[in-house]
C-alpha cells in the first residue's frame, strides 16, 4: 500500500511547473492583466464586421473595414515594442491605450453616424495603430523573471491564455452585439482592452529592463532584430496564420452549406480546445532536441495535420480533423516563440517577440481575403483546399529554414550563457 502511494502522481505534482511559475512575484497580477488586455484581439474585428453590417448591410464593406484594422495593427505592433524596450513598458504603455480608446471610440461615432466611407476606413487605421500587442509584452516579462528553463511553461501557458482568449471573445462580441446593439460588442472590446492595458502598464516592477541603443547605427538595430531565425520564424507564421484566417471563413461557410449556421462557433471551438490541451502538455513535458530541431519538428506535425481539412465531408468529420489539427497549434506557437527568445539581442527582446505575433496577424488577413474567395467561386467544401495548402507551406518553410535557425554561436546575454547554448549535434 505505502508502494503504492509512492507511485501515485498527484495533479499537485503534476502542475507544479505552473504553480512555480505564479510563486514569482508579481506573476499572477501582470499574467491577468495581459489576459484581460488581450480580450479586444479576437473582438475588435469581429466586432467592426457587426457593427459595419449592421450600419451599411453590407458584409463586403464590413469585411474590407475589419481587415484594415486588422492590418494596421499587426503592423504598429513592433513598433509599439521597440519604443517600450528603449524607455521601458509603463510609460509607453499608458499613451498607446490613450491613443487606443480615443480613436476606437471615434471609430464607433463615424460608423453610427453614418459618416463618409472614407472615415470609416481612417478611424480603423487609427484603432489598429493605436494597439500594442499586450502578448508580447507579457512575454516578454516572463522572459526577464524566469531561467531559460522555466521560460517554456511560462509561454505554454500564455498559448493557453492565447486560446481562452479566442475561445470566449467572439462568442461574448457577438451575443453583446445582437442581443443589445451592434456598437456594443465593439465598445466593449476597447473599454476591456484599455483597462487591462492601463492595468499592465501600472506595474512597474516587472517590467523588463531598458538597455541602452544606440540611436546613431539604426542599421545596426534592424540586424540585430531581424536575424535569420527571426525571418524564418515570422516567415512561417505567416503561413500558420493563413491556416487560422482560412478555417475561420471556410467553417462557417461550411456550416452554412451544412444547414447548421449556429454550429461553426462550436467546430471553431474544438480548433482551440485542441490546442488549449496540447499547450498544458508542452508546457509540462521534458523534450529532446534544441529550440531549432523542436521547431521545425512542431511545424512539419502541424502541417501533416491540417491536411486532415482535405477529407472533411460532414460537421462530425470536421470537429474531429478540427481537434486533431488543434493539437498541433499550441506547440508551433510555443517552440517558435522560444526560438527567438533564445536567439534575441539586447534590446530588442519585445520588438522581436511582436514581430512573431506580426507574422500570425497578416497571415490572418491573407487566409481570410483567399478563403472568402474560394468559398465564392468553389464552394465550402472545396475551398478547404486553402487551409490545408497554407500548412503544407508552414512545414515546407520550416524546414527550408533549418539551415538559418541552427545554432552556430553562444548566445548574446551573459547572465543566460551558461543555460542558453544548445547541443550542435541535435536539431
């Protein structure tokens, strides 16, 4: 019996990594803040195509509009970055969330009261330009608190926080803007966003620390951000996003064909379940191989899965490809997010990490725009031939890019030498 109990593996036990990870001071109020500002990410867009419908009738329109937003704010956010990691998170912080509630509330005044067009359009540019990407910021956080060890559970569980974030944002967008009024939904994505950026940005003392750039060799600024694992990383994501924005138009034109229009939510649900799963495990898991071999491995695992999409003939069928594919979400986001970690200069150590999410972000915008395309023109059913070729090219990419992601010198940061160098002979 005594043996027995030897044996027995608690859940304590088994989550201890994350338990450890919250024992860090400061860990769980800046971890909850980065969640709540991180809200409007999945309800902004959604909530303009409902407000911009709902104002115009037109989706066409709605679906230029939210595309623009969307846009622009994967393109601000590393610049956002890059200011905070010369004069530090607070500061910085503060104005971009003024900046982001004045013009997100503009937006809402144009489109109501049917102003011009080309209003609707300038006010979006001004919302998405105004909204750093609170992920990489908090990423970049635990990657000042923690060893190199620990920085893998730590951006396992901000992957889950990624897909709680997906899974109860545009449910919760699109009952507030049905049930109440279309501006509500988006209304509530900028008041929520603004708060939770205000909050992360009061909390000084974990913030990471400012090191000093020289402002005279801007060259010398881009080569130290934009290194070869950093393009092979975004390059990929790039393609790992046009996955996301293709399944997310594909499945509910899908379900529409299907003659249940309420279940796509629920299919879109399972992707991220899937991944929500995967992301606790990986977080917990010892892996072989260096941060290179993982990533490339966890891209070419997330490629052969969404070609499951291929046989998609049915809503079951699809909510089974669905939670097989999203097992492989979490682990590609999560390896590729480490590898730069691992590779950044000083300095530079948001900026890069907003580069990442850049990559997710207009992959987005690509897969939507193609996808909505080929639903019109080949049906659902076929256009699920998007998806799967954008992750066939994830896979390609990655491993095109094995050659530039092996490491091939010790890393730039002292403090982290001795636990950063990885093994030559794997990966």
């Amino acid at each position: 019996m005594a043996r027995e109990r030897e044996n027995t593996v608690s859940p304590r036990t088994v989550f201890s990594p994350y338990t450890r990870l919250f024992a860090v001071p400061g860990a769980r109020a800046f971890s909850l803040a980065g969640w709540v500002g991180r809200l409007p990410a999945p309800m902004l867009g959604l909530g303009a195509v409902l407000l911009v419908e709902g104002q115009s009738g037109s989706y066409a329109l709605a679906g230029a509009v939210s595309g623009t937003l969307a846009l622009s704010y994967g393109l601000s956010g590393p610049q956002w970055a890059r200011a905070m990691d010369r004069r530090g998170q607070g500061a910085i912080l503060l104005w971009a969330m003024a900046a982001f509630l004045v013009t997100g509330l503009a937006f809402v005044a144009v489109v109501v009261a049917d102003a011009p067009y080309w209003s609707w359009f300038l006010l979006a540019i001004g919302a998405g330009l105004a909204g750093p990407n609170i992920g990489s910021l908090v990423r970049a956080r635990w990657s000042a608190l923690l060893d190199p060890a620990e920085r893998q559970t730590a951006y396992a569980f901000e992957a889950v926080v990624d897909e709680v974030v997906f899974v109860v944002g545009p449910p919760l967008v699109t009952v507030l803007a049905t049930l109440i009024a279309p501006p509500v939904g988006f209304l509530t994505g900028v008041v929520v966003g603004t708060l939770g950026g205000v909050w992360l940005a009061l909390q000084r003392a974990t913030e990471p620390p400012v090191d000093a750039v020289d402002a005279t060799t801007p060259g010398r600024r881009w080569s130290s951000v934009l290194t070869p694992t950093l393009l092979v990383v975004v390059t990929t994501y790039l393609a790992v996003g046009t996955v996301f924005g293709a399944t997310d138009v594909v499945v509910v034109g899908f379900a529409e064909a299907e003659g249940a229009p309420a279940l796509s939510g629920a299919a879109l649900a399972v992707f991220a379940g899937g991944s929500l799963v995967a992301g606790l495990v990986y977080g917990l898991a010892p892996l072989p191989g260096t941060l290179a071999s993982r990533f490339v491995v966890t891209a070419i695992a997330f490629g052969v899965a969404v070609q499951t999409l291929w046989a998609v003939g049915s809503l079951p069928v699809l909510i089974g490809c669905g939670f097989l594919a999203g097992l492989t979400i979490a682990p590609v986001l999560v390896s590729g997010t480490s590898l730069v970690e691992s590779r950044v200069a000083p300095g530079v150590l948001t900026e890069s990490l907003a580069w990442t999410i850049t990559g997710l972000t207009l992959g987005v915008t690509v897969g939507s725009t193609l996808a909505g395309a080929a639903v019109d023109a080949w049906g659902a059913e076929a256009a699920f031939v998007v998806p799967a070729s954008a992750g066939g090219l994830a896979a390609v990419l990655a491993l095109a890019g094995l050659p530039l992601v092996r490491p091939t010198a010790p890393p730039v940061r002292p403090e982290d030498a001795a636990d950063r160098v990885e093994p030559r002979s794997a990966g």
